[in-house]
C-alpha cells in the first residue's frame, strides 16, 4: 500500500508558511513600539509597562470536529479550543487570564451548542482562566446541517524579566518530553484518512482520537515562574519543528519514549504503517505534547515537580550546538517502532 502524507490530506504547509510571509510587510505596518513579539511566535506580546506584557494568541479545532459530528460527541472540543491558546501562551511564559470563544453553526441547536460551551467552559478552568466572552453565528447558507465550527482566543500577563524562551537557553540544558493525551488537536485532516471504512473498529479508534488536549499551564505555570524553566515548545501542528521556535540559535537532540509508554492510539497508527517515520514526527506529536528546556542541575528536580502535578513526562534529549552554516535541526531518534531509528529535521 503507497503512504500518505499531510499534503495529500490536502493540506499545503509550504503554502501557510509562503502565506505569512507574505503578509509579514501588511502586518509590520500595523505595528508600534510597545509590540515585543507578533507574526510567528507562540503568542503575540504587547508591553503594556512596568515590567509587564500582554500575551495573546488565537486557534481553532479544525477537521478534528469532523469526528464530533459524526460520533455526535460534543463535550470535549471545547476543552480542546481552550487548550490550543493557552498552551502556545504558556510558552511565552504568561498566566491566562481569560478566554473568549466563536461558535458558528448553519441552524443553532441549543442543546448542541451548550454541550460545546460546556467544554469550553471545562478547559478554562483546567487553565485557572476565566471564560469571559463569546459569539455564536447562525449562517444556514455557508454550513452544512449538524455542522460547526468553533474559534477563540485567550489573553495572558507575564512578568519582562520571565519571559521565555530565556535568553539563558544553550547547549547542554536537558529536554524534557510531557506526555500528550494523544494527537491533540493538529494533523486530523491525515488522521481520518486513516480509520477503518466503518464499523466497530471505526468508531473505537474515532473516539480514541476525539481525546481533548492536554492543558498544561498549572503543572508547567509554577516552574516558568521559579525561573527553572529556559524554554518551552507546545508540539503541535508540523510535530517537531515546533522545537526550534524556543531558540533557533541552538539545535535539539531527542530520544521518543518506547511504545509500551505511550498512548495505544500512537501504535495504531504506526501499524498501520501507511505514513513514513519520518512524516509522522513533521505532522503529530507523537506522544510528547510540550517539551521543556531546563538546565541540567534542576532536570532530576523539573521531572519530580512535573510528576507530582500529574504529568508524565520523561528526560529525552538535549540542547546541542547548531552546525555552522545549517539552520537549527532536531535529531531524532524513534524507539517506539520497534528498532531504534535516528533522522534530523532541519528548521526550514
């Protein structure tokens, strides 16, 4: 059977990436002096004074609500609305303060709609931020009937002198991989391609994928704030190559958890064995859904703080230096399929 991949899932990420270049010149435009961190980033930062910024970000569920309509499951999508925000906040460093939510449908059905803000509303208080807001739309000619879609975006304050990544991050700080519950909510338009036509092993392997987000920030918050934290990727959409956007001045080097240590959902797919190795680490998180950089004598401390709040999480790697004249790549080494597999993928 021939493998698949992201862009014949239909998605172009070459296209998003020729995209926000090419809106960089319309945005820069719009900007002022008190903006510390826009386009590209984890969250956008304002510095509002006295030592303080404004963090903001903004993020949908995509094509992972195909799933809710068709298994009519809709009480976690929003845990995973709320989860996408403040996770990319929290890697800046900033508290969420609170969120606020678009709901867009083509004929409202309140109870629907209430089991979708119920959600929402569960996901803020996992992120200890306050759901202050919202939108719903009612649009009968652009959405088809049962369908939604779904949007938000959080806000954060953080301290100057906290924020990450830290200007400390080098080679020779421990990487620390945390567990993601599963796939999260990136890469589903790929995923669908691959469950089962219809039938039992359908439907279980679809709920297996409708598993929220993992939240992270009141595990991750109290040791960004002790200063115990140099940076922090939220491994999302295009897998590993959300590492180096905690420092592209440096590269990583991570060993994967085996499988027995990882989600069941995370062997499926391998078994499946219709999407190469090294596309799965370019599109889904592949068991870690956050990834903290700390230096090496606070890493046994990080791990047993991390635990105790609930989190699995493992030491997977390291900071290394960046080969001169190549931009900032993240060795990996798969040990999840069976054999240890070792590939670099450059930030590019």
């Amino acid at each position: 059977m021939a493998t698949i991949d992201y862009a014949s899932a239909g998605v172009n990420r070459k296209g998003a990436d020729k995209l926000v270049e090419r809106i960089g010149s319309l945005v820069k435009g719009t900007l002022n002096k008190r903006v510390v961190g826009g386009v590209g980033g984890y969250a956008s930062l304002y510095d509002i004074g006295g030592g303080r910024m404004i963090a903001a970000s903004t993020d949908g569920v995509g094509t992972k609500l195909k799933l809710a309509f068709e298994l009519g499951a809709h009480d976690t999508v929003g845990i995973d609305l709320v989860a996408m925000s403040v996770n990319d906040l929290l890697c800046t460093g900033a508290e969420p303060l609170f969120f606020l939510d678009y709901f867009a449908t083509g004929r409202l059905k309140n109870q629907v709609a209430a089991r979708v803000i119920g959600g929402v509303a569960e996901g803020c208080r996992q992120a200890s931020c306050a759901l202050v807001g919202g939108e719903t739309a009612e649009m009968p000619d652009l959405y088809r009937e049962g369908e939604y879609d779904l949007a938000g975006f959080a806000v954060g304050l953080l301290e100057r002198k906290r924020m990450l990544p830290s200007a400390k991050l080098r080679p020779g700080d421990a990487l620390i991989g945390v567990a993601s519950s599963g796939f999260h909510s990136n890469g589903y338009s790929l995923l669908r391609r691959l469950l089962p036509g219809s039938g039992p092993e359908r439907k279980k392997r679809a709920r297996q994928l409708l598993e929220p987000t993992r939240i992270y920030v009141r595990s991750v918050l109290p040791l960004a704030r002790a200063g115990w934290v140099r940076g922090l990727s939220h491994v999302t959409g295009s897998g590993v190559l959300n590492i180096p956007r905690m420092g592209e001045q440096v590269g990583y080097r991570l060993e994967y958890p085996t499988a027995s240590e990882l989600p069941d959902v995370f062997g499926w797919v391998r078994s499946l064995k219709r999407v190469e190795v090294g596309e799965l680490y370019r599109t889904f998180n592949m068991g870690i859904g956050l990834v903290v950089a700390t230096e090496p004598a606070k890493a046994a401390s990080v791990l047993k703080r991390l635990r105790a709040a609930g989190e699995t999480a493992w030491r997977v790697g390291e900071v290394v230096e960046r080969r001169r004249g190549k931009p900032s790549e993240v060795h990996v080494t798969d040990r999840a399929g069976g054999r240890p597999l070792s590939f670099t993928v450059p930030y590019a």
